[in-house]
C-alpha cells in the first residue's frame, strides 16, 4: 500500500497561507527549480559551464514567471498579491514548519517561527560573517547602476546597460555568478539574501542549527518568504525595463498578418479551462539510504487540468507563405477588490502559455494547438523519471543531458486553480516575425521542447526577443491590454473553473515522455521513479566565495 503524503502536512487550514500550499510544496515545481539551478549554476569549476547564453537574462525571466503565476494562485483563492520583502530590519510575518528531514544529518530541517528578523551572521563553522547592512549596500549600489544606465567595472570604467545585453548583465550581476561584471563592488545580492533568511533562526550557531530551507534549491519554494524575497527582485528587475523605450510599431506589428479570433476548445464549455485535484503515486525507494530492496511507494495529491486544444484564427493577406511565431499568455483580468487591472499592472502577470512557430498560408488559416505540447512544460513522467536511468559518472555528457531534461515547469500546474465560480482570466495570442525571432543554429540531443523557461542545451535561447515579449516593457500610451493591441494580436475572455474532486492519476489515461496518450498500468498508476535526494539532500548551492561567506 502507498503511503499518502497529506495535503495540509505543515500547517492546518487556520494559517491563511495554507490556501497556497499545494503551489508552494507541489514536488514538481520543487523538482523544477532543482533541475534549472542544476543546468544554470553560478559557480563551476569550468566558467563555460556557468556563461551559457541569456543566462543572467533567464534567471529574471524564470523567476519573475513564477512570481506571476503565484500571484494569480493566491488571488485565486482569496488572498492579496505576496507583499515584497524590502525592509531587511523589519521582521518577517510569515512562520515556516516543513516538517522534512535532511538525509544528510538525520536531523529535521529547522522551522522559523513568525515575527523572525534577520540578524547579522556569525558562524565560523560555516566560514561565514557577514552583516546585514552588506545587503543594503549591495542593494543600493544596484539601483544605482539602473539610475545611471550602466554598471561600474573593476577598472573604475562603465559598462552601459543597453536593451539587447542590460538585462543579462543586471541578472548575472543580481544572483551573482561567477560571470558578475564586478562581483566585489555589487555583492551576491540575491544569494546572501536567501543565506541570511536560512540562518535566521540561529545566526550565530549558538544552538548548532543548520540552514532553514531557503538555504536549499531544492526546497526553498517550500517557504512563503521565498515569493516575498523574489517578488522585491523582480520588481528591482522591473526598475531597469522601465528605463528602456517602449516597443513601437515597428517592433510589435506583423504587416499583412491579422489575428482576427483565438479561443479555448476542450470537452466541456467553450473558452473554459477546468481545474481539479489528482492522486499520483511514485516510488521513493531509490532516496532511501536503509530500507529492503523494493519499492517505497508514496501518493501525493497535486493540482491538475483538463487537456485542451487553442484555436486560433489567422488572415495572411500577403501573396506568400510566411512563418509566424505564436506567443500565447493568460492573465487574470480583475484585481483582489474586483477592481480591473491596468494594463501595466497586468502586463506583469501575464503568465506564459506556449510559444510555437507556424506557417501561414495566404488567406484564412485556422490554427490548433494542443495544450500538452506546451513550450513552458515538460510531461509528468520527466519530473518524476526513473533515476535508475541516470549515468553513472556525473561528468559525462549523457548525466548532463539527463540532468538537463529534468528542466521545465511541470505540465499538471501549467493552469492555475481558478475557482469553483469559475475565475476570470483573458488569453492572449501574438504573432510576430519569425524571421526577425529566428535564431540560426542546428539543434542536438533530445529536451528541446520546454525552451521558455529552461533553454537549450549547449545551443542559444531559441527567440532573438527579449523574454517575457511583448510584456517584458512598459507601454505608458496603453491604459487597459485593449488599448495594446495590433491587428496581429487577438484576446479571448477565459474562466478557469476548479472542480473540488480528486480522481486518481490513470483513469484517463496519462502522458507518456513523448506526448502521447497512453493506458495506464495494471495497478492504475504509472510506474515512474523520483529521487528523494532532489528535495532532501546535500545543499547543491552551498559553497564558499571570494567574501568568506557562503552563497545559496
């Protein structure tokens, strides 16, 4: 029989945020967040295994999506956006019990009670010692880099923050990584930043504490300070993008396309996406360091959507065939007062649905899309593979690429939960120049296909745009996302409606790593593998730097 890990297993319906646990613990995004710190690491030993293109770019883009499509998850079940944490000295509200145990240690993962304010930290066992004031400066040295438009090197020079690079330059320089312009003089903002929330309950190792779970990538998206923290990085992020011009015309426009509808076609109501609970069962077996020979299988419940197919109907009134680049997003359309949303507000929550390239015949074309061929997910049988498969020798090409294809946003929370009313939410489709996105490479190995969040192996991020396009910039002349719109965009008014049922993984069938359809197992359930060691193990991102401290 498997045991049933139990939805309410660190707080009990009382604590508000509760509501978003099944967001927070969900062991896919978890899994998610392991796997893209894994494939993008600030530090190595090889710096071309840490400066891959768009990196630094990708770290804000990654995170910054999360933060969106958290936010939507909380006002779906009635609470407000997550309020950034920008005061270091001011406590932290939020209390955190993850009730987990380090395979490492044998000793539980440290709580932190409500009210805990960071201090500064002395732990020479840890050759750590680093004052909270530290982040402060690297915090303002930061913003004024954005104010002034460039980036102050180590030879006193300045580096401008252009359009095409300044992301990618702020993003290295935010996390920091080894690629950092100027790592002495800008800090490991968002690093020591995540070092000094894991410390909080015990900065000066004068109880023998280890690092809370904010110390780990494994498990910091467990902690509800880890949306605060990032929703202040993003918005420090946001900072930057509001300086650059916004897209004209010429950079949003398709001439002679016309997006002239897009809706939402699945079993049930038209332009409804439905939501509901699922039972999956996995086998623990391989995480556990003393146990028979067999498997230790586990049942968790998990968030999960209806399949469903985009219909998009497009108009090439030129004399030729052109290839287009389909970008797909949804947003909730009402704040937490019922209030509508201003498009700079939610541009920031759009939330990234798929991103294909199509061609377009002239005249009428009608376009589908299947949801489960999603450019942002990657199928429930690769966040939970079999790690037996896995090479022996980390070092080789094919434990990279194993590593690598663990890398997308699982494909059972690619919808939010809405509500059982039915949550308000608008689609929107663009088509853009394939020609002016284009990237010209060869592409090799396999896991190409959840490219929006994770990239390419070893190749370029497959889109020459700016990521998060064409929400990534404000546009001061739109007041509503109507007022944005061109001929080559379209937006469809949506519902997501969350059924409070839970049906077990398989009575369906379910998808295989090649997106296919399939029966399920004999016992109802498929027979996948997950390391208990990726949520519960040696912190990865644990390792000395040049400040004597550590890094997360």
């Amino acid at each position: 029989m498997p045991i049933v890990i139990p939805s309410n297993y660190t707080a009990s319906d009382t604590e508000p945020e509760q509501r978003v646990a099944y967001f927070r613990e969900d062991i896919g995004i978890n899994l998610h967040h392991w796997h893209w710190h894994l494939v993008y690491p600030f530090d190595a030993a090889d710096r071309a295994i840490v400066n891959k293109d768009r990196r630094g770019e990708l770290f804000y883009y990654m995170h910054q999506q999360i933060i969106a499509r958290y936010n939507v998850e909380r006002m779906c079940n009635n609470l407000s956006r997550v309020r950034r944490y920008n005061n270091f000295r001011a406590a932290i509200e939020e209390g955190y019990f993850p009730k987990l145990d380090s395979t490492v240690a044998s000793r539980a993962w440290p709580p932190r009670f409500a009210g805990t304010t960071i201090r500064d930290l002395d732990r020479p066992v840890d050759q750590i010692r680093s004052d909270v004031s530290e982040l402060e400066t690297w915090r303002d040295r930061f913003l004024q880099a954005i104010e002034n438009m460039s980036v102050m090197l180590p030879n006193g020079r300045q580096l401008p923050l252009d359009e095409e690079t300044g992301i990618d330059v702020l993003g290295n320089l935010m996390e920091s990584s080894i690629i950092s312009r100027n790592r002495p003089y800008y800090g490991d903002l968002h690093n020591m930043g995540h070092v000094f929330i894991s410390y909080s309950h015990d900065p000066d190792h004068r109880h023998l504490e280890q690092f809370g779970v904010m110390g780990d990538s494994a498990t910091a998206m467990r902690d509800p300070v880890f949306y605060r923290w990032h929703a202040y990085i993003d918005d420090i992020f946001h900072l930057y993008k509001y300086k650059l011009t916004p897209y004209g015309n010429d950079r949003l426009d398709f001439p002679n396309i016309r997006v002239s509808s897009v809706s939402i076609e699945g079993g049930g109501t038209p332009n409804t996406l439905n939501t509901l609970w699922e039972q999956s069962t996995v086998d623990l077996g391989r995480g556990m360091d003393f146990t028979p020979r067999g498997s230790v299988l586990a049942r968790f419940t998990h968030l999960q959507h209806d399949e469903y197919n985009y219909v998009i109907e497009v108009n090439n009134t030129g004399g030729s065939s052109v290839m287009g680049m389909f970008r797909i997003f949804i947003a909730p359309t009402v704040d937490e007062s019922g209030k509508p949303f201003s498009f700079d507000e939610q541009r920031k929550l759009m939330i990234e649905l798929d991103k294909f390239s199509q061609g377009v015949k002239p005249g009428n074309n009608t376009i589908r899309r299947k949801s489960i061929d999603s450019s942002v997910t990657i199928p429930y049988e690769r966040t939970f593979r079999n790690q037996a498969d896995r090479p022996a020798d980390p070092g080789t090409a094919g434990a990279a690429e194993f590593d690598f294809c663990g890398c997308g946003w699982p494909h059972h929370m690619l919808v939010p939960k809405g509500t059982t009313q039915g949550y308000p939410m608008v689609l929107f489709v663009m088509v853009s120049n394939w020609n002016d996105d284009r990237v010209e490479q060869d592409l090799v190995g396999s896991c190409n296909d959840a490219a929006s969040y994770c990239g390419i192996r070893d190749r370029k991020y497959p889109d020459r745009r700016a990521m998060g396009f064409p929400f990534d910039r404000p546009a001061p002349a739109a007041t509503t996302l109507s007022d944005f719109l061109r001929p080559n965009m379209a937006v469809r008014d949506c519902i997501v409606r969350f059924t409070d049922r839970t049906r077990q993984r398989g009575q369906q069938g379910y998808i295989d790593s090649n997106r296919r359809q399939r029966s399920t197992e004999p016992c109802g359930c498929p027979s996948v593998n997950v390391d208990i060691d990726a949520l519960i193990r040696k912190p990865y991102y644990y390792i000395p730097c040049n400040h004597k401290h550590h890094i997360f």
